[in-house]
C-alpha cells in the first residue's frame, strides 16, 4: 500500500513560536519525520542543539537517516514523559529554550495498515507507538474487563453508546478472539446505533484504545509538568493538540501557571507571592483553510504557546 506523504501541521507557527534563540538548546518531543525538527534547526546557529524525542522506532531510525550528518542535532529512544531525566542527563536542567510537543498519531503510524492505528485498512490490531515494548490493542480488548472497556470508551473516545460497545466486544471475542482492525472496527460499527455524518461509527473507539494503549493523557500531564522545570526563564512551551482532552489538559496547565498557587478566599498576600510560572502567548492557533484544504488531518489541530517567566 502506498503511504500518505506526511504533511507537518502548523509547521511555521509552531517553529516561528518556538525559536526565540538562535544559539539555544531545544527539544521536539515528537519528533515524528522531522518536519518540526528540520525547520528548527535551518533557525538555530552552529552553536544551538536540538534534542529529538520519539517511542517509535521507526522514526528513531528517520532521525539518524535525515540528520546524521548534523552534529546539533541528537535523537532519543523514549517518551516525551522522560523529558526530566534525558534533560537532566544533558547537565540541561532550566536552560532548555524551547520544548514542542505534536501530540497525537503521524501519517505514516495511521497509513502503514501493519501498525494496526487506522480502521480504513486491515492490519494487526496493535496501536502501539513504541512496538519494543507494552500491552497491544488485541491483548487489551481480549482481556480487559466490560466494564474497563466501556470506561475507556467513553472517558478517553467520549463515545456515548461506550456501554453497548463494550458488551459487543466482550461477547464477540468469546467466539473469535480479535486478532485484526477490521474485526473490532466491524463489531464496534454494528453496536453502534447512531452513526456521525462523515465519520466512521469506530472513530472514537478506536482513538479510545490508542490514547489507553499508549498511555497518551497521563503522559501528557507529566511532560507538562517536566517542561515547567527544564524551561530557562524565557522559555517557550509549544504544544499543538488534535483531541478535545489534549487540548483541555495543555489549556488548564497554561492557566494553573498563569494563576500561580491557589490561595483561600481573604488571605491577603501580594502578586509576587503567588508564584506565577508562565505566560500564555497569545490565544490558541488553529491551521488555516489553506493549510486544511492540503492537508485534511490539520483541521483539528490546537496550538497553545506559553513562556516560563520565573
């Protein structure tokens, strides 16, 4: 099957945002195919680094292909969820300018039918971002309980009939066990009693299971909170959200910061008390309709840029 070319979302904005020093250390939490990366790092001068992030391996293996001869850049094996420690490891802890997280699932995870993400093509179901290591999707859905199913429908797909599906699902694999996308996406479809103008009846089931499988929310909130601290003072927090959750969590951190520690109601104390991080720049980004009409996966994309200020 011939893949999609992947297209980088918000790729002016998000490196335009994200560049404030030439000769600054900056990491992309997601590295992805480089995209990102690539326009970063045609910013920085010969002195700037840029640390590349990814679980998968097969953008591990794009980053050493695509920039092996740049000796700024550096490509780590992991989640963005480390970012502390591969920051620490670096001697890099508060200097770090910028850090960009592209959240979500790339191009070539949802077109390659063998990485079992999408249910537009018949592969494995397995929907691990990082294959070296964690539960699969079948191993999940074969095991997990009804009622673990129905809550992961519905928490992480906001997938109203998230009871019905998981009763589905459980009778089914008593008779054939899933093994494949298309069987869970048929099963899913036919439980699914009100279908979405353009959209599969298994779409947010399936982003369900992803985001579970892969740890994606609790990830998210730790890497919020690491960037905090690896920020230099002036430091730019990028992050471009696909999914209403993401873009909810990245929206009430930025604002936690803004606010700075919660204090009860007539306590009197001065603004320099109450320990304000960060600033948010601006309102939030969306891809514009030209951008859209190229790219049709752009049209949900969210970016919010924040900067450390203490």
């Amino acid at each position: 099957m011939t893949q999609l070319q992947h297209i980088t979302v918000l790729l002016h904005e998000a490196v335009d945002a994200l560049v404030s020093d030439p000769d600054g250390f900056y990491v992309d939490g997601t590295f992805g195919r480089g995209g990102h990366s690539a326009l970063a790092l045609e910013r920085l001068s010969p002195s700037g680094r840029l640390l590349g992030i990814d679980k998968d391996v097969a953008a591990i293996e794009a980053a050493k292909s695509r920039f092996a001869q740049d000796s700024r850049f550096e490509i780590a094996h992991g989640s963005f969820a480390d970012l502390a420690d591969l920051i620490a490891d670096r001697g890099m802890t508060g200097k770090v300018s910028g850090v960009l997280l592209d959240l979500g699932v790339s191009s070539p995870q949802l077109d390659e039918a063998e990485r079992g993400f999408s249910f537009q093509h018949d592969g494995p179901l397995d929907m691990r971002m990082d294959q070296t290591r964690g539960q699969s999707a079948a191993e999940w859905v074969n095991t997990a309980a009804e009622e673990d199913i129905a809550y992961v429908l519905k928490e992480f797909g906001e997938e109203r009939f998230a009871k019905r599906m998981a009763r589905a699902v459980v009778a089914e694999r008593q008779i054939r066990p899933f093994s494949r996308t298309k069987h869970l996406a048929e099963v899913i479809k036919e439980a699914n009693p009100a279908w979405e103008k353009g959209k599969h009846p298994a779409t947010r089931a399936f982003q369900a299971i992803r985001i579970y499988v892969n740890n994606e929310l609790a990830d998210l909130d730790a890497v919020l909170a690491q960037a905090l601290e690896v920020l230099a003072v002036g430091g730019r927090l990028v992050v471009i959200s696909f999914h209403s959750l993401e873009d909810r969590a990245v929206k009430r951190f930025i604002r936690r910061q803004e606010l700075g520690d919660p204090v009860p109601r007539g306590l009197p104390i001065r603004e320099e008390q109450l320990n304000k991080r960060m600033r948010s720049c601006g309102k939030a980004i969306k891809a514009g309709d030209e951008e859209v009409n190229v790219n049709i996966r752009s049209r949900s994309a969210v970016m919010r840029i924040a900067e450390k200020i203490s």
